[in-house]
C-alpha cells in the first residue's frame, strides 16, 4: 500500500462540499448587520497591512480557544481541524501535503454579507484563517506559524504552509 497524497480538489468537489456543507447551516441574521458594518469599517478606517496583522492576531486568539489534540499524520490533523470548524460552523478544510509544504484549502468559510466587489470579506477571513492555521500549525510541532494565502480566487481560499514560506509582513 502506497501513501499518496490527496489530489487537489477540483471546482465542481469543491462546490459540492460547499453545497453540502451549507445545506444545513447559514450565517445567524443576529450578527450579519453588524459584521458587515464592521468588516466595511474596518477596511475603511485603517491600513491595509495594519487591518491584516489585526485580524491575524484575531485568529490567533481563536486558536488558542480552539486547540487541536496532537496528531501523527496530515489526515488525522484534517479530521481534528473540520471537527474544529463543524463546532463553530466555519467551513471546511482539506490538506494537502506537498514535499516540505502543506496547502491548505479552506471552503464553505461563513460569510455574513454579499460584498459587491467579492474582496472585503474574503480578505478578512483569509487572514484570520492565516493566524488560525498558523498556530494550530505550531501547536503540531511546525519550526514555523507562517501560513500565506496563495491565490487571489476567493472560494475556496487556498494557503501555504512551510518553513520556506516567504514571511509577509503583519
């Protein structure tokens, strides 16, 4: 038996998962308004780079709320981390490892408004996610928290995990 990593996902898997996963749940319309008026706040108040390490260090924090048990191989991290997400209903996630790099494919991520130009929420969630992954990351053992989202398309986010992950900064 060989170990072959998995493939990556293709549009139509990734839009099934998608369907699937928000079949049975949706954003709560208790925080929609507000989570909208403050992703456009934000993001209208502040530097670009300044609102990104802030919102890293928010996904940090959860992921100091959100520990993952250690585990012995990238399927068992994956399993850990959709349990993690299913709990507080964010989305899926599929690993794939790539010689020294794990990418990070992350669907289904809750979305609390429709933004017009498509780029306010996702930016936001891709770099909570960067801080979320990155410390569950070094939680594992990683030498490195770095995770970098590596394509601009916004469903799914896509991520880099490695230690020769160039280090943008916060």
């Amino acid at each position: 038996m060989t170990n072959t990593p998995p493939k990556r996902l293709s549009p139509a898997e990734v839009l099934a998962r998608d369907h699937a996963y928000h079949a049975v749940r949706s954003c709560s319309l208790q925080w929609s308004t507000f989570l909208s008026a403050f992703a456009i706040e934000l993001n209208t108040g502040a530097e670009p780079l300044e609102v990104r390490g802030f919102l890293r260090q928010i996904g940090r924090r959860m992921a100091e709320l959100m520990v993952l048990p250690k585990t012995d191989t990238i399927e068992a991290l994956e399993a850990e981390m959709n349990k993690a997400w299913t709990r507080i209903e964010w989305g899926w996630v599929r690993l794939i490892p790539e010689d020294d790099t794990i990418f990070i494919t992350h669907g289904a991520y809750p979305n609390a408004f429709e933004d017009p130009t498509n780029t306010v929420w996702p930016l936001g969630t891709a770099a909570i996610m960067e801080g979320i992954y990155g410390e569950w990351m070094l939680a594992q053992g990683s030498p490195v928290s770095v995770v970098r989202r590596v394509s601009e398309q916004n469903d799914p986010l896509e991520f880099r995990h490695g230690v020769d992950v160039v280090r943008v900064p916060p």
